[in-house]
C-alpha cells in the first residue's frame, strides 16, 4: 500500500496531519535523528577545545561545517542514517557514522573522527536528544498553542464580564455569577498550569554507561569530566544543548523531570477537559450560539443542528493525551537496576501524547472562536430563577436576629415557583430596617453578581 495521509495508521498522521505540520519536525524519528545529531557535533566540538593534545582546537571552517550538518540536517541525510542503520542494526552507531563519513575530503575531521562519540554511550545521546525534542515541543508548539486558549479566554472573560448569568450547582439553580466571571476561573487556574509546564527544568545526562565517567577517566584520568560535561549541557545552542545538567544517574537519565513534565501538562488538560464539558453544557442551555461557515453541516440528518463538535473532539483527544501521558510518568521513572530498554519504546510515543494534546488546544481555540453569547436565553433562565434570592434574604434576616431565616425561607420556596412578585411579598413583611428592605426590593437574580464583575476584569 502506497502511504498517504488516509493509510495512516495513527490519525495524528493520517486526518490531523496538517494540523501537526509544527510538532511533527521536533517529536519525529527525523526530529529524533536530528538532535542526535546536534548532540554528537556538540560534544565533538567542545572535545576539541578541552586542551587534549591529543585533539587540537577545530578551525573556524571546521566548526562551521559541522555546525552546517545540524543546521541543514534534511530528510534526506536521515534516510540516509536510516540506510545505515540496516547494517549496524543500532541507530545511535548509524548516527555516529554517517557523521564520520561527512568528513571524507576533510584532513582535519578525518585525523579526529575516532573523537565522535569519543566515551559515550548510547542514553549519553538518546537522554540529551530527548530532551532537546521535549523543549522544543513544549517551548515551540505545546506553550503557543496553550497561550492561544488562554488569551482567547481572558479576552472572553472581560467581553462578558458584566454578563449576569445563572449558576448550577450540583445541576440545581444557585447563586447567580456572571458569564466572564465563569470563564475568568479557567483562565486563572490555566494560566497557573501553564507556568508550571514552562518552568520545569529539562534535564541531561552525559557521563558514560552507568554514570561514573568510567571510560572517560581511563583515557583521561586527571581531567574534571563532571565539570566538562556540565558545560557541554548548559551551555546554549548551537556550541552546547541549553539544558538542565542531571548529575547522577544510571546508565539512563532517571527520567524523573519527564514525569513531572507530562504530568503538569495532563494536569493542564484535566482544567480543559473540565472546560469543554462546561462549555458543552452552555451550548446545550442555549447560553452560547455556534457560527458555522457556508457550506458546513452541523447533522447528517437534522437540518436545524448545529452539533458542538469542536469542544467534543477537545475533550476526546484530551483524555487520549492523558491516558499516554499517564503511563509515561508512571513508566519512565522505573529502570531494572542500571538499565533496562523497555522506555525505549515508550519514549518514542512522546510526540503521539502531545500531539493529541496540541490537537485538542486547536480544537478549543476554534470552539471558543464559533461561540456567540445569547443574552437573552441567559436573562430568560435568570428571571424564571427567582428563588436564588432566598440565599441573600436570610442572609439579611440573620445580620438582623430575625426568628430561623434559613427555615423559613426552606419552606416559603422549597419546591414552589417562584415569581418577582412572591418574592417581593416575603421581604415587604420583614421587619429590618427600610433601607435593607428597599435594597432587598431592588435586587433581582441579574444582580445578585457579588463581585463576579469585578474578578472577571481583574483577571
């Protein structure tokens, strides 16, 4: 069967295939073999300016061309690994020599090439290119399109602000609140989701096959090797990774930053699988409208519907997300002894758990771009509610020592339709001062807000 993106076994590759185009180069087998790359010509480098004189400082042309094999690094020369990797049957050792025969012709790389992958070993590539592809994703793709449905969000959030709306609580009619005070809610607790995704450190480990430095000290048993690999991993790109050093380890990094990292991103997306049932439910009540473009079908067989699809594929592909991201932060961190290979496998999955993530992201920010405020159901549902004002009278007649406020007003509107004018007839009997009784008179389920107004635009 010839591929395409209907032969696609996975869908992120397949149907959303275009909706990835951004994921795709950084969370790849070609993204993979690209940073693997990075991080050999990085270590090969700065081996170059370690004053062994066994290995003389590079030429600014040397480092140049080598800084170009990243820089340039195409589909073609990772078919070309991969054509390789048929021979050796071990990708890391293909990477290691298809950089090595880029140095035919060159006198100088040549005479230095056995510095290629000079005391490492495979996880010394494999832990630092994973984590190159994680930043990437996170810093590159996962946080803009975050960032986007919360700016949505937040903008929404101020636009409706004043918009008084009637609350649910355990599905039962409560406490009026506004629209945007609902919204500003997620964008408070998103946005503190959001720094603790940018803020985890991304960490690398560069210090042999079980983390010792043991091959390293054989050949140079008086060189700080610790120090040096640190400044290979923090020092910024392109001369270094710009990463977080990982001091101890097994032959792998413990993998325990990756935990975290997929955790605080599910995490995220428990806030928006929350989100989208919500706002599912709005539309549902009528609260918000959908713009469809000419030519859209919301229903196969219904004419009048217009089906929420946007916030139902987000809710989807976000627990399919969070099902992969749980099973790699409970996974990756466990390692039989000094290695195992069985997160060799799962790592690979990385990208399909953030892709399903970034997907659901796009999914909301067109969800929330097709919704219309329909402020008259609102006010509809808000004035057929007019026993939510039960909660400020007693609350009155408490302040005031009034005789059971909270019985009274149980019996007076317990499982009676209220109206305006029973309402208003209850409070014109109390005996409190007029001018709560006039305030009490005044106030309508619209405007029984609180301060919803005022954190909406505060958010």
């Amino acid at each position: 069967m010839t591929f395409s993106t209907i032969s696609a076994l996975s869908p992120l590759d397949g149907r959303y295939a275009a909706k990835l185009a951004t994921l795709r180069p950084l969370m790849s087998e070609q993204g993979y073999m690209h940073r693997r790359v990075q991080v050999e010509v990085a270590w090969f480098i700065r081996l170059s300016d370690a004053g062994f004189a066994e290995f003389k400082p590079l030429t600014p042309g040397a480092r140049t061309y080598l800084l170009g094999l990243v820089k340039n690094f195409s589909v073609a020369d990772g078919e070309a690994i991969k054509a390789i990797e048929k021979t050796t049957n071990h990708d890391v050792k293909a990477v290691e020599y298809w950089i090595k025969s880029k140095f035919e012709a060159r006198p100088e790389l040549l005479a230095a090439q056995e510095f290629v992958h000079f005391a490492c070993t495979s996880e010394d590539i494999n832990n630092t290119s994973h984590a190159l592809q994680l930043k990437g994703a996170r810093d590159l793709v996962v946080l803009p399109t975050l960032d986007a449905v919360i700016a949505k969000l937040r903008s929404m959030a101020h636009a409706f602000s004043d918009v008084s709306m009637l609350s649910r609580t355990h599905g039962q009619t409560a406490s009026p609140t506004t629209v945007g005070k609902e919204i500003a809610n997620v964008v408070m607790r998103l946005s503190t989701a959001r720094e603790k995704i940018a803020a985890i450190p991304i960490m690398a480990k560069m210090n042999g096959a079980v983390g010792n430095y043991n091959a390293h000290l054989s050949a140079w048993p008086d060189f700080d090797w610790e120090a040096f690999s640190r400044t290979v991993v923090e020092t910024p790109e392109p001369l270094g990774l710009g990463l977080t050093f990982q001091p101890y380890s097994i032959q792998i990094e413990p993998h325990d930053y990756m935990a975290e990292f997929f955790d605080a991103v599910a995490r995220t997306n428990a806030i928006l699988i929350d989100w989208s049932r919500d706002v599912w439910g709005y539309v549902s009540l009528g609260y918000f409208k959908q713009k469809l473009k000419d030519g859209e079908v919301g229903s196969s067989t219904m004419p009048h519907k217009v089906n929420p699809i946007d916030f139902e594929n987000a809710e989807g592909n976000l627990g399919l997300a969070n099902a992969l991201l749980k099973h790699l932060s409970e996974k990756l961190p466990i390692s039989r002894w000094q290695r195992d290979l069985t997160d060799s496998t799962v790592l690979r999955n990385m990208g399909v758990a953030l892709g399903y993530a970034v997907l659901a992201y796009q999914s909301l920010s067109t969800g929330l771009g097709k919704l219309e405020l329909n402020e008259a159901a609102i006010a509809a549902d808000l004035d057929a509610s007019w026993e939510v004002l039960a909660e400020p009278i007693q609350t009155v007649m408490r302040r005031y020592g009034l005789p059971q406020p909270y019985e009274q007003l149980k019996k007076f509107t317990r499982g009676e339709p209220m109206t305006r004018e029973l309402m208003q007839g209850f409070i014109a009997k109390l005996e409190i001062p007029e001018e709560d009784k006039q305030r009490l008179l005044s106030m309508t389920p619209a405007s029984y807000t609180g301060k919803a107004a005022e954190l909406a635009k505060r958010v």
